[in-house]
C-alpha cells in the first residue's frame, strides 16, 4: 500500500505540474485572441475573464489525458533512472502490478475526465455562446470607449471620439474615417472623414441603429491626391454596423449530451463519440505509457520521451480524422471512433505484455514475481 500510494502520488504531482503549464500556455494564446478582440471593439473587455473561466472544461478536458501520459512517462522515468525501480522490481513488483497500480490515478482522471466532457465542457460552451450573441446584437456605438481609434474587422471604418457619457447616449469631438465604395464624376473618392463637435444614436423601428452627427463637415478624397471635397452639414446619420465576433464553437459542442443520445444526427453521433471517447482515451495511453517510460539508466529519462508524444499525437489525430469522417457519412457509426480506440488498445497490450509473450514465443516461461 506504501508503494502504490507512492508511485500514485508521484505520477498525480507530475501530472498537476504539466497540466497547469499546458493550460497556462493555451488559455494565454485565447486570452491574446479575444483580447486583440476587445481592443477593435468586438467585445466587451468585462466579459474577457468570465469567457475563459467558462472555456476552462473545454481546455482540460483535453488537457489531462496529454498531462496523465506525460506524468507517467516522467514520473516513471525518474524512478528506472534512479533505480527505484529495479530496487521496487527485486522486492516483488511485477509489470503486471505496475500496470495495476497505474489504473488507479488513471481512474481517477478517467472520472475527472468523464465528468468536463460529458456536463461541465458543453454547459460552458453554452454560457460562451450566450455571451458571445450578447456581444453581436451590440452596435460599435456600444463598444467605442473615449479616447480610443477604434476600427471594425475588415478595417472599413475607423472611429474616435473625445467625449462619452455615463449612459452612452451623447458623443462629443466625434471623428470618423471610412472607405468610399462609390464614386463621383467616374473618380475613386478613396477615403470619407467625418468630424462633428457632438453625436447621438437613433434607433429605428426596423431595429437599425444610426449615429447622428450634428455640426460638423465631411470630407472624401484620396490620400496623396489635391482633388477632395469637403460638405458642411448639420446634420448626418451614420449607419452602426454590428461587430461579428469570431469563435471556434459549434453549435453542436453546446448540445447536452441527454440530447446527443436521442438524437440519429450523424454530427451529433460523432460529438457523442467523441466525448466518450476522452475518458477512454486515459486508460488506454495509461497502458502505452507504463511500458514506454520503462528506461536504461544510461540512456536518459527523456529517450523515448519524443516517439512516445508522436505515438500520442497519432492516437489523437486519428480520432479527430474518424469524428469528420463520421460526420460526413464516410465512416459507419458502428465503427466511428471504436476502431482508433480498438487499434491502440491491441498496441498498448502488446507494449505492456511484450516480454512474456516473447519468451514465450521461445518456449520459456517467464519468471513473473508474484
């Protein structure tokens, strides 16, 4: 009981430390994404943080099983590195009980695992999905923040004002740049710029909404060219586009999983599949890992390090690979994502029982320690 509290503790703390780092590095690229986002007025900078702590399921659910298989081929490598191992080995520690132990914490994330796909990964995606359509019916009029050039995605229209009030509805010093898409006197006009001393929105019945800028002038040209023309006005409605606000979500990852299950869909087969199959997907590196983190001293802990992240990446690749095939109907559900799973199963046994069966296979019996 000693020992397998000891291997299972040290496997557990290698498997927090990678899985902290992993997540770090991810949810800092996202962080970046919807914070570039933020900065063109996109999104609402109060809402950054509480996207990702809903995403968070959604990372580690697929985070965990790389940190488990890492944590075993670490941990492990340390112990055979240091000869913990062979001293484990010489009093009574079987390959077989090893693997044993190892299912153990595997289980463990198993569940963990189970758990973030099947409930917490989909309900996250919903509340994303919420915050996200909250986010597209605003206008840009309900992202601009004072003091800030602000510019839509496809860069069209650049907008600024010096002055906002506490409810947003007046703007002051209000300067907006846009391209011109129509032409005058068979001449591009390239650029529109439009100042105004103040500003307001109106909403039609139609639900269109227009900025209205009074008192001010505009001027269409094209940059580096003397041939411009400049109107005084007082009066002039600008039509508020709405910021499209991109994310890599479908609708299928926001379906409870009670509804993947009565449904016949194809998509909705493979999106169940797939969460089944992350829970299995742990036990199954767990049973590839053990015998690959299985060192020489001499050779260094992080031999097999990089064949073993490759075998990994392929295990997940295939997936992946069967899931589109399974939605577009080239693969039968029957097999859908069975057949990776079954595949590497049959390579992890044969990793795992690879040194009985080959002595075996010339007639010996192999010295097992009980």
């Amino acid at each position: 009981m000693i020992v397998f509290r000891y291997l299972s503790r040290e496997v557990l703390t290698t498997l927090g430390a990678v899985s902290a780092v992993l997540l770090v590095i991810i949810m800092s690229g996202r962080f970046i994404k919807y914070l570039a986002q933020a900065a063109q007025g996109l999104l609402d900078p109060g809402v950054l943080l509480l996207i990702m702590a809903y995403r968070i399921p959604g990372f580690l659910q697929l985070i965990l099983p790389l940190g488990l298989f890492l944590g075993f081929l670490l941990a492990y490598g340390r112990l055979y590195l240091d000869s913990e191992m062979t001293v484990l080995t010489a009093t009574g520690m079987s390959p077989r009980r090893l693997l044993a132990y190892s299912m153990a914490p595997a289980a463990v994330v198993a569940l963990i695992v189970a758990w973030l796909s099947l409930s917490l990964a989909p309900l996250g995606v919903q509340k994303v999905t919420t915050i996200l359509n909250q986010q597209d019916a605003m206008t840009e009029f309900d992202t601009l923040e004072p003091g800030r050039f602000q510019s839509l995605r496809d860069n069209s229209r650049v907008t600024y004002t010096e002055r906002l009030s506490a409810d947003r509805s007046q703007l002051g010093g209000v300067f907006i740049s846009e391209r011109n898409t129509s032409t005058a006197g068979g001449k591009d006009r390239g650029v529109g710029v439009l100042v105004a001393d103040t500003g307001r929105q109106e909403i039609h019945p139609d639900g269109s909404r227009y900025l209205i800028l009074q008192n001010g002038f505009r001027y269409d040209g094209v940059p580096g060219q003397a041939d411009y023309r400049a109107v005084q006005y007082d009066t002039y409605g600008v039509l508020l586009p709405k910021p499209a606000v991109s994310e890599d979500i479908s609708e299928r990852d926001a379906v409870t999983t009670g509804e993947l299950m009565r449904s016949n869909d194809l998509q909705y087969r493979g999106e169940l599949q797939w969460r089944l199959s992350l829970p299995i997907l742990v036990f199954i590196v767990t049973l590839i890992a053990v015998p690959l983190a299985k060192v020489n001293p001499r050779q260094g802990r992080f031999l097999k390090l990089l064949p073993a992240i490759l075998l990994y990446m392929a295990y997940l690749s295939l997936l992946i690979a069967a899931r589109g095939a399974l939605d577009k109907g080239r693969l039968p559900p029957a097999i859908g994502l069975w057949g990776v799973h079954l595949l590497f199963l049959v390579l992890g046994l044969l990793l795992a029982f690879w040194e009985p069966l080959k002595a075996r296979l010339r007639g010996h019996k192999p010295e097992v320690a009980a």
